[in-house]
C-alpha cells in the first residue's frame, strides 16, 4: 500500500491506493473522509442466482459519510430496502446486498467527479 495525497477543491483528503494487476483500489483511513461524492444503486433481478438485467432500477446517492456502512445504509434507503435483512458483501469499492427469499440484487459502484 502507498500513502497518496489527493487534493480536492475542499481541502486536502489523504488516500490508501492499492494497486493488484490491473484493479485499483482506493480507501480513505480517516472517518468521513471524502474522494468520491456519488455512487451508483443498481436493483435488478436475478435468475439462477446471477444478475438477470430483465428490468433494472439505477439511482445516484451521495452517502454522509464515506464509510462502508453509511454507503449501505444509504443504497439500501434510496432502493427502499431499509431495515430488510439479507446477505451483504464488499468486493473491493462495491457493495452487493441479496434479501432473504427475493430475486433481486442491489450493488452499488463509485461514480467519477
């Protein structure tokens, strides 16, 4: 891992950047550090326990914080899945809720300024 400083019109954000292969990785270490603003909610259908895309809902969310649980907090609230349990998993920068006994998907990816 390498220490980067990414300079922003607010101020000054200190980022984690792992790089793996061809993938790119960023994490901010402090609480309520910002690099990105929105992320993407995608819900979607599945068929066979993959991604089916029959019919598809996107919305753009900008959390409070950028912390793992406030970016699923506010991708579970903006797709009206608040308080609905399910299994959850973090792959990389992307989130991927699955509910208990539904067909469906939400995952979420970080939109570029």
């Amino acid at each position: 891992m390498k220490l980067t400083t990414i300079t922003r019109e607010g101020g000054t954000v200190y980022a984690l950047i792992e790089t793996t292969g061809a993938s790119l990785s960023v994490t901010n270490p402090r609480k309520g550090a910002t690099a990105m603003t929105q992320v993407e909610v995608t819900v979607t259908d599945t068929y066979g326990g993959e991604l089916n895309y029959s019919w598809v809902r996107r919305y753009n969310v900008s959390p409070k914080q950028w912390t793992r649980r406030a970016i699923a907090h506010a991708a579970k609230a903006a797709a009206g899945m608040a308080g609905v349990r399910g299994r959850s998993s973090w792959d990389g920068e992307c989130y991927e809720f699955r509910p208990y006994r539904a067909c469906v998907a939400l995952y979420t990816l970080p939109l570029e300024d």
